[in-house]
C-alpha cells in the first residue's frame, strides 16, 4: 500500500514512529519482536469458519427483512430459505426492502469496526501512533491531516484482520475525502453469478452483479464508519462512505466533514 | 425405522450392503485432527471470530426486540445454512469415511470436526441407553468474554448457531437429528453442553427441487 500511497502524504504524517538514535531504534525494534511473539500467542480458529460467518449475514439480513413483510404467525414456523435463494431474491425486492437491508449489515459492519478498532490498539502494535490526533490543547482534533493515520491504520490494521489484505490504494484530497481501492475484495473474490439465472428475470447481467453485491460491500462500510467513529470525534451521521465499482477493483470513499 | 439407535440403523444398513468392502477409520482421529489443524488450516484471530458473531448476536436481538426464542430459532437456521456447505469442506479435508458408531461419530466430531474448524476439543458422552451423544465444550471461542443481560439469560441460547450447524452437516451425510443446548456456561451453568438425539438414518433421496 505504502508504495501507492498519494506522494504528498507520504512523508506528512508517517504511522511510524521517529526513529533517530541507535537506543531507540534497538528498543522499537524490540517492541516489534514482543509484538510477533505476542500475536502468535493469540489463540485463533479456522479462517473458513470465519468466512461462512460473514458471508451468511448477509442472507441473515435478507431473510429478517423478507419476514418482517410476512404475518409473524405464519413466519414462525416457516423455514428459512437456502442461502443461496434469498441472496437472488434481494434483486426483486423494493428499494426501500434493499436499503432497510443494507442498514441492518451496516449496523453489523459498524459493530465489528468499532470493537475491533479498540482490541487492535490494545494489542500494543509499535507501528501504531495516534499522537498526531490531539492538537496541542490534548482534545480531539479532526481536520483532514490528523485523520490521515488513522485512514492508514484503516487501510493496514483494520483491512488486514478483517478481510485478509491491506487496502491497494489510498487517495485523498486533504479536505477530508478519501479513496480507499481494493482490488481484491475478499467477500467477493470467490463470486459466481449464474447467467441467465431461473433467478434473476434481467438479462442486464453487469446491473444484477451489481446489485447482489451490494450487501457485502455494505459491510466494508460499516466496518469503516465503526473504526472512525471510534477513534475520532464526529458525529457518525455526518460522515459519508458510498462504495462503486471501478475499472480494476472496488472503491470506497469516505468523507469526513469538518467539525 | 422409528427412532432406531444410530448403531442399529447403520448395523441394517451394513448387513445389506456386507459384500461390499466398508471402509473403516484406521487412522488415529487426534493426530489426523491435529495434523489438519496444524499443518493445513489457514487461521484467523479468534477474538475478531467471537465479536463478528457478537455483532450479529446483538443485531439480531435487536431486530427481534428481544424476542430471544426467535433469536435462537434464527440463529439455528443461519448455522443450519453454513453446516450444509461447511460439511464438503471438512469431507474435502479429512477424508474420513462413514462412521458406524456413535462412539466414533462423537469422536471425529470432537477430535477432528470441530478441532479443525474452531481448535476446540469438546468431551463427549454416550447417554440415554446408546441414543444420544452429548458434546461438554470446555472453551467456546463464540461465547469468549461474553456476558449475558439478566434478561437474556432465561431464553437465550447465545451459540445456538452450532447446534444448527451441526444439524446442517449431518443431514448432507443423510444422517437425521436433532441438535440442541442442554446448558450453557453463559447462563450460570457449570458446564456447556450440546445434545444429539433422535439419530434416524435418511435415505437416498432425489433432494427437493429448488423452483
């Protein structure tokens, strides 16, 4: 990431550390060693269970939804649907249905950002510095430079335990918009839509691609706003996260007003 | 057959298909397990596993307004989905015949099925006169600093996502149960534990049609 990152950012705000004498480079170098000890001795669980659990959330949020349309009485004791058949079935529901769906993964992906964002800092990484987020009177300080490392811890740190990978490209205008590029988007990698599906009546193949995925891309979002809302001061309504597809990848693009 | 022990559904089933050669399990199920897991598992930090699930957990009470029976009931489908698919996996990986016991059955479960997918094994126990088989978790990486409200501690079963995958994977080795929480640590239990009963052999069915 860091080789693609915007050349004025680079050297504004590193996440590093300074390093300048011999002491302190021995010392952060020992920090470094503590920290790979102490992660492998976290105790951990197989990655596939890990992705059965997020790629099932969203058919999870697409059946509550399907079932809040239906008599409760009768949907009790219906059985929920194959996986598989309430993801084709979020194409033919209404726009409101798809963004009441949306909001419920967003709240989950907001959820893990947020736990996650403190378990990470607590794990004592040295690579780690937020200092630069207090202005000199020590309260919170949110215009686009400070909010610049933790756009990066995001991009490193976060991306990297939730979805496997650091985030390809990071972009910003220093006015509190960012452009995070992932190229390989892991919930989505390993996706597969039928053409000509029994399931989806349009023959706009690329349109209907896009609209599935959307849930799981909604979960990126949330992730994202969970992180920001945890580490800096703003009101989480003001910030904005919309996500598109481009030529070689997913963009997400977050702007955070100034407050 | 009406509710027939797992053993005497399976010891039919051999003795009509005795001129064929039934694989057996000659492998010991701990080391294959921890060979698996060792060796050919890609792992991920447990603690972002457990919060991921607790977000889901917490949005799912939400929506129900805290009707907990339907959080376990929804929680059980979700694990039910994820078993039916998670099974290919663990054949894929094991390769591991068809158990004729419940004894071996609880014992790949413990040593191999969910050492491989969570690094836990679960003690089990055969109970009720050779009809069910009862998992003891001593740790859950689900339910890791987990505390229940007092007002979920009643009805809630918080992993209820296992019984349901259990359930799932089952049925896909045509093997018919029903999978449920006996206790819970979370709810002041002294022990979590997972119950398999009602085992019915399915047959060879042409599965529903999903139009």
């Amino acid at each position: 990431m860091s080789n693609n990152t915007h050349p004025q950012t680079a050297n504004r705000s590193s996440a590093l550390p300074t390093v300048n004498t011999q002491q302190q480079r021995l010392q952060y170098e020992q920090q470094l060693r503590q920290y790979e000890i102490y992660k492998k001795s976290l105790p951990t669980v197989n990655t596939i269970s890990y992705e059965y659990l997020m790629n099932e959330m969203v058919p999870l949020a697409i059946s509550l939804e399907i079932e809040e349309g239906q008599d409760i009485n009768t949907s009790h004791s219906t059985k929920m649907a194959q996986s598989h058949q309430l993801i084709y079935q979020y194409c033919k529901l209404t726009l409101p249905q798809q963004q009441s769906i949306l909001n419920r993964i967003h709240q989950i992906g907001f959820g893990i950002g947020s736990r996650i964002s403190e378990m990470l800092i607590f794990h004592n990484n040295p690579n780690l510095n937020f200092k630069s987020l207090l202005s000199s009177d020590g309260r919170n300080n949110n215009n686009g430079a400070e909010l610049l490392p933790v756009m990066k811890f995001i991009c490193k740190d976060v991306w990297k335990l939730v979805f496997g990978k650091q985030v390809d490209n990071l972009k910003t205008n220093h006015r509190g918009t960012f452009y995070l590029l992932d190229k390989n988007y892991c919930l989505i990698r390993n996706f597969v839509v039928e053409k000509n599906s029994k399931f989806v009546e349009d023959s706009d193949d690329n349109l209907e691609r896009h609209v599935i995925l959307k849930p799981y891309l909604e979960i990126a979002a949330g992730v994202i706003k969970g992180v920001l809302s945890n580490l800096i001061n703003i009101d989480t309504e003001a910030m904005t996260c919309v996500y598109e597809f481009v030529d070689n990848g997913v963009s997400f693009n977050v702007h955070v007003p100034k407050s | 057959m009406s509710n027939p022990t797992a053993a005497a559904a399976v010891s039919s089933a051999s003795a009509s298909s005795a001129s064929f050669n039934i694989p057996q399990i000659n492998k010991p199920l701990k080391a294959l397990g921890d060979d698996i897991w060792t060796n050919k598992t890609a792992k991920i930090n447990a603690e972002l596993f457990t919060l991921t699930y607790g977000s889901i957990v917490a949005q799912l009470c939400h929506d129900y307004k805290r009707d907990f029976k339907r959080v376990n009931e929804k929680l059980f489908q979700m694990g039910y989905n994820i078993g039916n698919r998670i099974i290919e996996d663990f054949l894929a990986r094991t390769a591991l015949p068809r158990c004729y016991t419940l004894e071996t059955m609880g014992e790949v479960l413990s040593k191999v099925a969910f050492k491989i997918f969570l690094n836990i094994t679960p003690k089990y126990k055969i109970s009720n006169n050779n009809n069910d088989l009862i998992l003891t978790l001593g740790e859950n990486p689900l339910s890791d600093f987990v505390e229940l409200p007092s007002d979920a501690m009643k009805d809630l079963w918080y992993s209820n996502i296992l019984c349901g995958v259990l359930k799932g994977a089952l049925e896909m080795v045509q093997l018919d149960c029903q999978v449920e929480f006996l206790s819970d640590m979370l709810r002041g239990d002294s022990s979590t534990e997972i119950r398999i009963f009602s085992l019915k052999l399915l047959k060879d069915e042409i599965p529903a049609g999903e139009d």
